[in-house]
C-alpha cells in the first residue's frame, strides 16, 4: 500500500515590526472593505486577530538579508504601520507571521484573498443580536465595528425575524430584500402565515410582503392618525409598526380601536366647545357622505373685517413675495431657502383669507354645525344649517320662538340664555315636530282655483311668445331650487331641479374630482347672488348673456339622473323599469354628446369602490381586459382579499373603468363569468372563499 504524503505546514515566528516591509508581490491594488484606518482601530481593540504571511528578504548573493517582506497581508501591515506612526505601537513590536520558503509569492497573496469567505449576512445579524443580548449598546457595537448606529438598528431587527424564516434564508430560499420586508412586524407567527402564502405563488416581492403584513393597520397618514397625533396615541399604550429599510410615511399604527376612540373622544371635546356658542345641534363624524347638507338651509353671515394690522401684515407678506419672485424671475430652478419662504408666505396668506364668520343669536339658535376631520387630518367645522322642522313658523310672537328653541328672557337685560346643544355622534341631528300653522283663505278654495286656472293658460300663451323672458323665468326657478333651498314655491313655474340623492356609501365620492369642481363652481355663483331671494330677478336679467347659459348650464346639471336603481325601488309606483332604462338610455346620450371620460373625470378602479365588491371571476375579467391574460394568472390562485388588492396594483394607470361608467361605444370584453382553474394545492383556499362576494372591510363613517 502506497504511503500517504504528510502535508508540513511552514513555521510561525515572532518578527519585529521593523525587520517587515510590504512585498510587491501583494496582488491586492484596488482599496475596498474596511478602511486602514478602521483595521488600525480594531486591531488597536483586539490586537491582530490574523498572522502575516511573508517570506525572507534575499541579497544578491541569495542570503538572507534578516528582513522580511509581506504578500499576503498588506492591509494588516498597513494598519500596524499607522499605528507606529501614531506612536500607538513600538516598531520593535513583534508580529506574528507565518513563513513561507517554498512556492511563488503571488500565488500566495492570490490564494489567501480568493479563499477568503465573508460572513453571511445572517451570521453578523445573530452576532450583533449577541453582543446586544451581552450588555452591549447599540452604539458601542456601531462604534466597534465601523457601522451607524441606524445600520446596527435595522440587523437588530433582522435578528428578530422569526427563527423559521431565518434559516428560510440561510438556504437561499427567500432573498434579503424578502427578510427585510417581514421585518415590518414583530409577529412571527404572522410572519410564517404571510411567508407560507406568498412562498406558493409569485406575489412575494418586498412590497406585497409588507402590504399584507399591515392589511389590518392604519398608516400614520390616515387622517384619523393625523387629527391624534402618534405621541398622543403611544402615550395611551398604542404600537406603530416601522420599516427600518424602507420610507415608510410614518409608519402603521396597530390598534385601530384605540384610535378610532381617541378620535372621538377629541371630536367630542371639541363639540363641547362650540356648543357654547348656543347653536341647536351638533353633528359629529369622522367624515360625513357627499350632500349630507342637501335639503339644508345654509345660513348667511357677516365675515369679520380685516384689522388695519392684519391689512398691514398682508400688505408686506405681497411685498415680499413679488420681490422674491422679481429676483429669481431668470433663475432655471428656486433656491431651496426661497422656495421655502414662498411656501411660508403663500400660508400666511391663506390663514388670512379664512375669516371668522358672525351669525344671527336668533338664527344660532335653530341652527347646527356638522364637526369632522378634513382630508389633512385638521378639524373641519361647518356652522349654519337649518334643517326644515327647525324653521321659524310664520307670524309667531320672538319671545315665543325663542322659548320654543330651549331660549328665556334675561331679566331687564331682555338677553336670551344660550341653549345647550344636541350633539350626536356618528348619528343625523335629533329630529323635531313643529306644527305649521294654517293659513285663512278669504274665499272659498273652489272660487280661487277656477279663478287662477283662466290666469294660468292667459300666463302659458303670453310667456310663449317670448322666448328671451321664457329663458329667464326658467332660469330663475333653477336659481332658486339650486341656491334658496327652501325658495322654490317663490316661482309659478313648475320646473323643478330634482337633486337625486347620491349613494352615501360610495366610497371616495366627497373627494373626487368632479365632487370638488361643482363645490368651487357653486360657491363661485353663490358669492355672486343676492341674500334676499326677491332681488334675484333683477340681478339675473342684469348678467350677460354667456354669465345667463353658465349659470343656467350649473343649476341644470344639479338635476342629472344617471343612477341605476334596483328593482326594489319601482314599487312606490313613482317610475316603472322600464322608464329607468330610458332614462339610462338618455344619460349615455348625453355623455357621447359631452364627451364624457371617466378617467379623465379621475376615476380609478380600486380595491374600496370597485374589485372588493365583485366576484373573483369579476376581479379576473378586470385584469385580462386590461392587462391579458398571462397578468390574470398571476392572480388567479389567491383569496379575494389578497386578489382584490394585486388587481388594484395590476390596473394601475392601465384606464380600464368597470362596465358602468363606460361610454356605450367603448370597447368592452365580454364578461366570460368563469375563473380559471386553481393549482392542486390551492383547491382547499378556493373552497374557504365560498363568500367571495362579500364586500372587504373598510371604514366607512356613519352619517
């Protein structure tokens, strides 16, 4: 039997520093890594933790010179070099080094540099972990290892990631960028949930990893969050989850119930507060559902003067806004302190434009406030309502109305006592009973009707032979059922402007688009308008023919019907389906003919106003039609939560609108009403979507 070669390894000596010299031999030339400077401290922490490798220096004559040079190493030799110079280390001092007789020094610095491994990265989080477990702070270990503090902070956070997941990584199963994500959360059992339902499909990219870690959170932007405050909400014990590696807006917050009352109780102080004002009710919500203010009567007041300093402080903030923008009038692009000022004096401004506004005592009283939360997360207060069972009954004696409203006369001061409010919350205001009092004919009804009939057809005959007084007359009656609420028996024209109300649960229809043009646009003209509705004719013959059709095309357009009803709701007898069909039939007319774009008009399909409201194969149709169908497929095995919210990220900018809000000409693919077929494996999560057609969670405020 052939003898096996024992391998000798080359000897270690103890060679003063200064009998060593860098090699040139050394194939390292490029700087990377830790600096020489790091090196000299940690080897000035740690002593040389790594021998130098090197070889005798050789003369002429091929005798050793008793120098050494140094290969492989160099760094190391540079870092105890540094300190020499520092006077940190004697350069007597004796280095550890492995000698080498045989070979070529290149192979040498080659082979150590190649065969060298750099820790796994899941090694240095579990180290990092032990050293903080030790005592050790963050930023002690930041400073011993030449990292920030925010670097130890995020593989702290990768360390708590749970264990399974860990060695998930450890087998190259999931990639860093995937451990990052699960790192959102400290719930590991969680994270094993999300990781086993991503790990059997293709949705597992960072940021799915993340939205389905916080699906059940609220951002710090929500407004709810914003109106509280994070520090107010922590201090009463609620979390807030945070991305270390990723911007996270401020992170989520956990405990929706703890905020959801937080806000309430600060909404309710609040009403306290303007309740001794002495209005009749209060209502109070997070937010309150478009037209909630229909059949409304909106009060008047007298916005408050500007003071002469207030005038003066507005005079200078102009100044200095055209004189900042005369200077940069050439400039490409703002400096950023320019820029900045701009932006302070555009607010300054703007707080001056909101002006307090006085009202009636005696209209206060039968008026309300509705308190909610604007989209900024601010308080959004909106005085003066008068609902219509709250109205001043005709020819009723002040003191008794006042005493009606929960008011009484103050001694000799004649000063009515303020009233306590009704505030609800998340509820309409109370409603009340007043009973109107009958009106005494002078003659028979009979004799009046047979009377007013011959004046009526005398009216009709004379109005149509001129056209231009016809035009006005109707104008006016739109004027007044649009702007005066309660005006419209002021007109003998029964053309009526009948506002059908909107579905309050639409999710988003206070903030769209063309919610906010019609607002701006009706209280542009409502500015314009006389307060006392028996001004208004002569005010309307006075404008000019374009302002007469503007503002005769904004009263019409408050009396478009485009609603789909559904059957139940022809019972009453007051419209057949048929005649819904013909009045659906006249909207698509008159949506070619306007050129109406749903798109345009800011629609986007989303998960709360359209894909968390269908079926699956609803959602699946959607993403073909828009995307093919190989986009369909990535989708078509998960739940529908998780479906409905990858077709929202799948339909992004792609302007595919759901079948209803199309123009009847568009093309449209046919509903097939079929899914594709799931994997094996996936049969069991079908089944437990047996209420696929359920609308998804979300907060809605209640009126």
């Amino acid at each position: 039997m052939a003898s096996v070669h024992k391998i000798k390894l080359s000897p270690s000596r103890d060679i003063p520093f200064n009998k060593l010299v860098l090699s040139q031999s050394n194939v390292r030339l490029i700087k990377a890594g830790v600096s020489i400077e790091q090196l000299a401290e940690s080897i000035a922490l740690r002593t040389l933790l790594q021998s130098l490798s090197v070889r005798a220096v050789i003369d002429a004559d091929g005798q050793e010179t008793g120098m050494f040079e140094v290969p492989a190493g160099g760094r190391r030799y540079r870092a105890l070099e540094l300190l020499v110079k520092q006077k940190r280390m004697a350069k007597t001092q004796p280095v550890p080094c492995v000698v080498r007789d045989d070979g070529i020094a290149e192979d040498d610095s080659l082979a150590e540099n190649d065969e060298r491994v750099g820790l796994h990265p899941l090694d240095q989080f579990r180290a990092f972990k032990t050293l903080h477990e030790g005592g050790m702070s963050e930023e002690d270990i930041a400073a011993r290892h030449f990292v920030s503090p925010a670097i130890v902070k995020q593989r702290l956070r990768l360390a708590s990631v749970s264990p399974k997941l860990h060695e998930v990584y450890a087998d190259d199963g999931m990639t860093l960028e995937q451990l990052m994500a699960f790192s959102v959360t400290a719930d590991q059992a969680r994270q094993e949930q999300v990781w086993d339902n991503v790990s059997r499909s293709q949705l597992d990219q960072p940021y799915q990893i993340r939205r389905m870690l916080t699906e059940n959170s609220v951002r710090a932007s929500d407004r709810r969050a914003q109106f509280i405050g994070l520090d107010a909400y922590q201090q009463s014990g609620g979390t807030v989850l945070r991305d270390l590696f990723e911007h996270d807006d401020g992170g989520w917050l956990q405990d929706v119930a703890l905020l959801d009352r937080l806000v309430t109780e600060k909404l309710k102080v609040e009403a306290e507060t303007i309740a001794a004002e002495g209005w009749r009710w209060i209502s109070v919500a997070v937010d309150f559902p478009y037209g909630h203010t229909n059949n409304l009567r909106e009060l008047d007041g007298v916005t408050t003067e500007l003071s002469e300093d207030e005038q003066t402080a507005i005079g200078a903030l102009n100044a200095e806004q055209a004189k900042l923008e005369a200077d940069c009038a050439e400039a490409d692009e703002l400096p950023d302190e320019v820029d900045q000022r701009l932006g302070e004096i555009e607010m300054a401004l703007s707080a001056f434009e909101t002006r307090p506004v006085i009202y009636d005592p005696a209209d206060i009283a039968r008026a309300g406030v509705f308190i909610s939360i604007d989209g900024e997360g601010a308080l959004s207060v909106d005085r003066g309502y008068v609902r219509p069972e709250d109205e001043a009954p005709v020819n009723v004696d002040p003191e008794v109305e006042s005493a009606a409203h929960g008011g009484t006369l103050d001694g000799e001061q004649n000063q009515p006592v303020v009233q306590r409010a009704v505030i609800t919350v998340g509820g309409g205001p109370a409603e009340s009973d007043d009973d109107e009092d009958d009106v005494i004919k002078p003659l028979p009804d009979r004799l009046i009707t047979e009377l007013t009939a011959h004046r009526t057809l005398a009216l009709r005959n004379a109005l149509a032979n001129d056209p231009a007084i016809a035009f006005s007359a109707v104008l006016h009656n739109f004027v007044l059922a649009t702007f005066y609420r309660f005006a419209s028996s002021s007109s003998c024209l029964e053309i009526a402007v009948r506002t059908p109300t909107l579905p309050v649960q639409a999710p988003g229809l206070n903030d769209s688009v063309s919610a906010k043009a019609i607002e701006a646009r009706h209280d542009g003209w409502k500015a314009r308008l006389p307060r006392d509705e028996g001004d208004l004719w002569n005010m309307l013959t006075a404008l000019d023919t374009a302002e007469q059709s503007s503002l005769f095309a904004h009263c019409a357009s408050f009396g478009v019907n485009a609603l789909y009803e559904p059957a139940n709701r022809f019972n009453d007898g007051r419209v057949s389906a048929h005649g819904v069909r013909r009045r659906l039939d006249h909207a698509d007319v008159l949506a070619r003919t306007v050129g109406l774009d749903m798109v345009a008009a800011g629609w986007t399909t989303g998960v709360d106003n359209y894909l968390g409201r269908v079926t699956k194969p609803r959602i699946l149709e959607a993403v073909r039609e828009a995307k093919g169908e190989s986009s369909a497929q990535l989708i078509d095995h998960l739940k529908k939560g998780d479906m409905a919210r990858e077709a929202e990220r799948l339909l992004e900018g792609s302007a595919w609108l759901p079948e209803p809000l199309r123009l009847p000409d568009a093309e449209a693919a046919a509903v097939t009403g079929e899914a594709e077929a799931l994997p094996d494996f996936l049969a069991d999560d079908d089944e437990e979507q047996a209420e696929a057609d359920e609308d998804q969670p979300r907060v809605i405020a209640a009126e």
